[in-house]
C-alpha cells in the first residue's frame, strides 16, 4: 500500500533548462513523505521534541526517465519498508497525470533513527514503525 | 475578489531558525499567483511563448508578522490590480489556518509586460489583463 | 562603508523564464548578510543560542532592474543602518561585473530583536550593535 | 585529476533539523560541476543553444554521512568519468574544513548527451568530451 500525493509544478521548481532542476525532484518526495506520515497521524511539528531521535536521511538515489514542466500535474507514490529494526527506506514514483499517465521518476530514500543527543542508533518510535510495517504487510 | 490557494508547509521551506526562510514567502506568493492564473484558463505553460511577451516581476515587497513551522496549514489570498495598461500589482495575504486564523504575512509585487525580444513594454495580452481586469472591478 | 560579496548565478537560481528566480535575490542578499556578519567575527553558527536573541527579518523590498542568467558574475554590495536601538536594516545592491558593470537589483531588509523565548524587543547584542554602527559611522 | 570547489553554508542551504536539507546537497554538487566546466572554458551560458544538445541528469546518488550547519566551509572536489560515447558520470566528495577534515558526503550524477529537438542520444560536443577525458586519464 502507497501513499498518493498530488502536485502542481511551479516555476520556483524549474531551472533555465526549462524543466524541473534534478535536485528538486527530492524535495518534492520529501513533501509526499511529510504528508504521508501526518496523514498516519504523525504530527512531524513536535515528533523529534516529543521523542528524543532524529531521522536523517541516509542515502538517496533519483532515476530521471522525462522531463517536468511548469503546471504539469504530478502523483508521487510513496511506499516505506523496514531495513533493519532502526532503518527503513522510503520508495517513490513520480507519474505525469493526464490523458496518460506516464513515470517520470523513481527515487528512494534511506532513514535511521538515531538518538538526538548521543547520534547512537535506536529502535524506531512506536508510531513510526507501526507506519513503516502497516504499509509493508499491506502490500 | 481574491483568488485562494491552501497549502502545507514543509522542511524545504524552512530554515536552521526553525521557521519558514524569508524569501520562500514570495515562491509561496508566486505559486499562489500561477494557480490563479490557472483557474482563469491561463496556460503559463504555453502563454508566453504563444504571446511573444514576458512579464517579469520589476519590484516586490514583503511584511513578516509572525513565523511559520513545519506542518502549518496556510492559506493565501492573491488579489491582482492594474497600475498601468502594461503594468500590473497582486497583493497577498498570508493567512494560518487553525481554532483561530492568524495573519502571518503580507506582501505585493509588480509585474510589467514586455516584448520578449525587444523589451519594450507592451500592453497585457487580451486573457492576462481580463484577469487583472476582473478581479479589480470585483472588490 | 559596505561589505562586498562575490558569486557566480548557477542553474539552482534560475527558472523555466531562462532567468534568476525573482525570490532567489533575497537568499542571495541573505548570503551577503551572513558573510558581512562572520568578515565582522560575528559567528552565526553560535551567535543565537550564545545570546538568547532572535533576529528576523520583518520587512523586505526588491527592485528588480535587468535579469542575470547562468554564469554571470555579481557583487553584492551590502551595508547595515540603525533604524532603532533593537532595528535596523540592510541595504543590497546587486551588480553584474564584466566589460561594463550594471547595476540589477537594489533590495533593503529590516531586522528585529527579540527575545528567543518571551518574543520581547530587545536591544542588539553588542557585537552586531557594533557592526551595524560601524557602518553607519564610516559612510 | 578533480575539480576542488570551496564554499561557505549559508541559512538557505539549511532547514528545520538545523542542518543542511538532504536535497541541497546536489545543488551544492551541481554548483560544483558548473564551476569545472567553467574552469575548463566551456560557456554554460551559450554552451547548450551554440551545440543543439541538451545533457540532462540521468540519475544520481547521493550518501550522507555527516551533518552541516551555518557557517560551515567545505570543499567539493568532482571528477567526471566516461561511460559510453555519450553518457557520462560525475562523482563528488563532500568535505568539511577545519582542523580536521571530514568527509561529509559522497555523490554521483550520471549524464546523457541528447538532441535537443529529437531527444536521440547524441556524442559529446568535442569540449565537453575533452572535459570528461582529460580528467579521466589523469588519474
């Protein structure tokens, strides 16, 4: 089971090349995470103060297949599964809605959960694990 | 009448001060400013190279009232009004939603039209300034 | 007396118009800001938490003049001035340097003091109260 | 043989984690690699208009090691390398200054010479060629 967000791009997403700047494309699976997880009921504004950890991410790679343009209408799907008990990955595709729909992007990123003080690896909190491993069972 | 566009905050907007970073707020004003190009049956994606004119932004400005965080919830009012026949203002009001709506920000900026090739300022293509036109005779 | 910066205009601060985003001259303006501040021993890095203070930009203003593209090479001229004790604001000037230098874009940000926690005016630190006077002073 | 690139982080680079946002990194690589085409006298400004070919990134990667926050000075060192007559790749090292060095992140980009019209892969304009080759066999 995936998370589907929709987005508009914008000319703040665009580089002089006229298309989408490749670095953007991260943000903007970043954004279909952050909306993910507080669609879970994660509420991200107080999470790592409430916890105690942090989640960097760790490692990402982005495979551009076409380019994006201004007000083009995307669908990013976001799909987390567990590495190890204090890693999981987050996977992403970004589709073109329209009369076809087409990919446009893959890209996944790597999390660990880390201790905001001792930056000593931790078991991921309660709520987050159980919104890495639902979508895993579900799929 | 006023166009409104609702819209999350996200990290990517913020900075290490832990708020929004200053000048996200006019990329923030802009997106709002092209989705109401958009409703209006604008293609921005298509409409300058179709109309041989470029409207770039010749000023703008902007007034912080109160900060933003990750996950806040806005939404922003964008308000067109003709200065001359080839320039034209939008205002924005940057607005959080919640129990109780607070105003976060204010800001304007100008654009004037002119000839792709010869930068000489132009009078707004028929659709552009119908736009402008019609939400200024509305208020 | 004003601090200059240096910087090339890379593709990240442009757009789909083949031209630096309108937005992106504040964060650019920023830059010179940060760097003035650090050439005056001011350590950004430990500055707010060393002194309990807060200094958000609270106003901005931008006059866009001609576009700068990929490649060009820009001075930033930036020079601070008191408005009140716990005010005061920075006045940028951006030129594009080659054959025959030109000015692009003159922009202006005022700043406020306050307390990190109760939100509370304060008067500026003495090191930045310094730095401000300093180039009050020597124009 | 690399291209060194020094660089100071500045607050737009960062976000709310107070660190450098994971995204940034490849601009701050893509800034990099502009700046050794430069250095080798390629026009990126007329670079692509004057040879008809567009060289999109393909695909990156990026690992992220360690943290940066304001005021850090870092160094990127890039170093292209062929793959076939008309994609090739670009590796980063991301590395911290100070007292000790510290490798902060490594990167990669992978890029492919197309038409700009017909979107077929094309060779390498000879400059862009002799880029990727002489530091390809200097190592």
């Amino acid at each position: 089971m995936s998370f589907a967000y929709s987005r508009t791009i914008h000319f703040a997403d665009t580089d002089a090349a006229g298309v989408v700047y490749f670095a953007r494309y991260l943000s903007i699976c970043h954004e279909a995470y952050e909306e993910a997880l507080a669609a879970a009921g994660i509420d991200i504004k107080n999470f790592f103060s409430a916890t105690g950890v942090m989640i960097p991410v760790s490692r990402s790679e982005t495979k551009y297949l076409r380019p994006l343009v201004v007000g083009d209408k995307i669908l990013v799907n976001a799909r987390p599964e567990f590495i190890t008990e204090n890693t999981y990955a987050v996977r992403y595709e970004i589709v073109k809605l329209g009369k076809v729909e087409k990919l446009i992007a893959e890209a996944r990123t790597e999390h660990v959960c880390i201790d905001a003080k001792t930056r000593e690896r931790q078991p991921l909190p309660h709520h987050l694990a159980a919104w890495v491993n639902q979508t895993t069972t579900q799929v």
